[in-house]
C-alpha cells in the first residue's frame, strides 16, 4: 500500500478513536453531572470536591478518570486521596446515578450500605439522595446498624422500617418497626400531652395530623394489597393518584374502588376518625375531646391496616 | 433585623472566629436561631405555640405548612443534627466546621419562608 493511503487510513483510524472516545464521553456526561450531585449530597463534611468523570484509553487500556479538588485547589486523580469511608459513598454516588437512567432495567433500586464507617452527616445526606430517587423508583436498602434508620426517622421521609431477625434455625422473620402513620398518631400523642400547646392551635392542628395518618394507612394498606396480587405498581400509582381527597382514598383501601363509604361507617371509631379527617381540615376540631379524636384515629388506623385489599 | 437573622450572623461569626468549641458554640445558636425561626413560621399561619415542646411545635409546624413540606422536613432535620452536635457524646466527634456550616445553611433557607 502507497505511503498515501496509509497516511490516509491512519488519519481515518485516529478519527475514529477520537469520536468514540468523544461520544463515550457524551454519553456519560449525564452520568457525571448526576454522580457530582449525589456526591454533594454525600460528601457532606467532606472538603473533597468531585471534577469530571471521563472514560480514557482504548482495547486493553480503558480506564475511568477521575479528578478532584481539594478546599478549591486541583488535587489531580481522586482515588487516592479519599479516605475509607469517603470512597465507600464515591462507589454509591457513581453507582446510584448509573442504575436511575432511564436506559437502566432496574425499576427498583436496592444498595447495601456500610454506614458504619460514615458520619452522620452522610448519612443524613444519603438519606435525601434515596428519597430523591424514590419519587420516580422502588428503592430498597439494607443495613447492619441503625444510623440510616434513624436518619429516615428524622427526615421524614414516607419511608417503612423494617427489621430483619434472623432466629435459631436461620428462621428469618421480618417485621415493621415504624410506619408513616405510626409516626403521626405518636406525634398527634405527643401534642395532646403538651399542656404548653395553646388549644386553639391544638384543635386546629390535630385534623391535619390525624389525616395524614389515616391516609397513610390507607396507602399502604392500598398498595400492599394490590402488589401482592401482582398489579403493576405503575398502575397501582395511577389507580391511587385519581383518588381526591381522604374519603376516596379511605374507599381505595376498604373497597379496592372509590364509591361510598356509607356501609364502612357503622362504627363510632370510623364515623368519628373520618369525620375529623374530612371536616376538621379547614376548620378547626369542635365538639369532640382531642383524646377522643386521636383514640377513634388509632382504631380506625389499625383497622386499615389489618387488612389489606 | 429579626432575631432570627441576628442568631444566624452570630452563629456564622462564632464559627468563622474558631476556636476551640467554636464549632459546638454555632451549632447552640444555630439551635436557637431555628427555634426563633420555627416561631416565626407558626406566627404566620396564626398558630403561635412558643412555650411548647420542640417536637409539639414541629408537628404544629408540619401541618401549617402542609403544602409545602420542605419547610417541616427542613426543620426536623436542623432540629434533630443541631440537638445532637450540641451535646456531648462520649462516641462521637464534635460537629466539624463545615457540619455547622452546614447547619447554619439549613436554617437560613428556612428563614427565608418567613
């Protein structure tokens, strides 16, 4: 072959690389921009800053680049001055955003995590990036100590607790530890017991409160039911998100459709516990004792959440 | 200037003096700014509880502002992160200064909802 051609085809080779390694890189620029997000969120007390996350090298010679920055100054390639824990939520900050792409099978995402070696601050900071990701996924993550637990206990986050006992014959059981409408009956609890909380503003919290428990009963009552008859939970979402209001969504959990829940309300619990969600929002609660209010909440709460339709 | 911002600023300016509990000093002002600021939020929607528990006022607080709950959300986490870097814990290191900073971040952002 002419020296020509072979400049010619050289040239052409060398272009080829170049775009590839261009696109590659395009194509997980998302990635990175995504991974520099949940690192800040992880990184918390950490003065590391995260650079560009670029694919380099080619055939046997491929490898991640990864830069970072020290308190602002250029600290060159990241890994070797991040500490044990730190690169523990570097391997969760590049694979979390890896496995949320939209190209990603996984409708679920589940993370084992060590946070035993993490601060607080992680943790509370993995804590935000999970419910981020949970708005659009299943998330699920597993842990050995109680931080993270306690982490979602504070944020707020509609999450569930579960623990996981593993008994003499490795017979596993799992049960709930706390549950969203656990946590505002218990707060509802706490409010009725504070002489110091003026009553006007009690009255006028407590229905707020005592809804939200009851409609998180319901949701999950809702919810748990129809996933184990195996609907999708897309369609469960959707079934859900049409219901307005707490009555409709008591009627999803009760009678697996919105209609009247005239029939449910024989009981004083439920005619009481409905009435103050439903009526008790805009105005405040009247003509019941509070305590009454929270009592009839709790039995109506634990109704829903017997049974699962 | 509300108490509220003067607590911030003065919690930002024990922190940037250092020292050697600058760090824990911040996070117990940055504690009361919040509740100053918790109060206010309360005020607002008509629904003053000042002498109540922390916790009564952040349930009061998480149903006032119902539609928007980052502003709960936001005021539980401070609570909870500042009430632990203000005591001591025989395991645990003292709050860092960006922790504080960070701290002192929340509550500002929270501030700016009054």
């Amino acid at each position: 072959m002419s020296k020509p051609s072979i400049d010619r085809l050289a040239a052409a080779e060398k272009w080829l690389k170049d775009n590839d390694t261009r696109l590659k890189n395009e194509r997980i620029a998302p990635i990175s921009e995504q991974a520099k997000r949940a690192w800040a969120l992880l990184r918390q007390e950490s003065n590391v800053e995260l650079g560009d996350l670029r694919l380099e090298g080619q055939a046997t010679r491929r490898r991640v680049s990864l830069t970072a920055s020290i308190d602002g100054a250029d600290a060159g390639n990241a890994l070797p001055v991040l500490s044990q824990g730190e690169l523990h939520a570097l391997a969760l900050a590049l694979f979390l955003p890896r496995a949320t792409l939209d190209e990603s099978p996984s409708a679920s995402s589940s993370s084992t995590t060590r946070s035993r070696r993490w601060i607080p601050a992680k943790v509370d900071g993995l804590v935000t990036l999970l419910s981020e990701i949970a708005e659009t996924r299943q998330v699920v993550a597993f842990s050995h100590d109680d931080r993270l637990a306690a982490a979602v206990r504070r944020s707020q986050t509609p999450a569930r607790i579960y623990e996981v006992v593993r008994g003499p014959q490795s017979v596993v059981s799992i049960s709930s530890v706390v549950d969203p409408s656990t946590r505002y009956i218990s707060d509802a609890d706490a409010l009725c017991r504070d002489e110091n909380v003026p009553d006007d503003v009690l009255r006028r919290t407590l229905p707020g409160l005592l809804r939200l428990a009851i409609e998180a009963a319901a949701r999950d009552s809702f919810f748990a039911g129809r996933i184990v008859r195996g609907v999708p939970l897309t369609e469960v979402e959707e079934t859900w998100d049409s219901a307005h209001g707490t009555s409709q969504r008591v009627s999803l959990a009760v009678h697996g459709e919105i209609r009247s829940l005239d029939h449910w309300l024989r009981t004083e619990s439920r005619k009481k516990a409905l009435g103050v969600a439903t009526s008790g929002f805009h105005r405040s609660l009247r003509g019941l004792d509070v305590s009454d209010a929270v009592h009839h909440t709790r039995r109506v709460v634990d109704e829903i959440g017997g049974q699962a339709r | 200037m509300s108490d509220t911002r003067a607590l911030l600023e003065q919690a930002s300016g024990v922190l940037a003096g250092g020292g050697e509990h600058s760090n824990r000093m911040a996070c117990w002002i940055a504690r009361s700014a919040l509740e100053s600021c918790v109060d206010d939020l309360l005020l607002a929607r008509q629904r003053a509880a000042e002498s109540a528990s922390m916790r009564s006022r952040l349930s009061v607080l998480q149903v006032a502002y119902e539609q928007q709950p980052e502003v709960a959300q936001r005021a539980e986490y401070a609570w909870s992160r500042l009430s632990r870097a203000c005591h001591h814990h025989a395991y645990e290191l003292s709050p860092t200064a960006t922790g504080a900073e960070h701290l002192i971040g929340v509550v500002d952002s929270l501030a700016a909802h009054t």
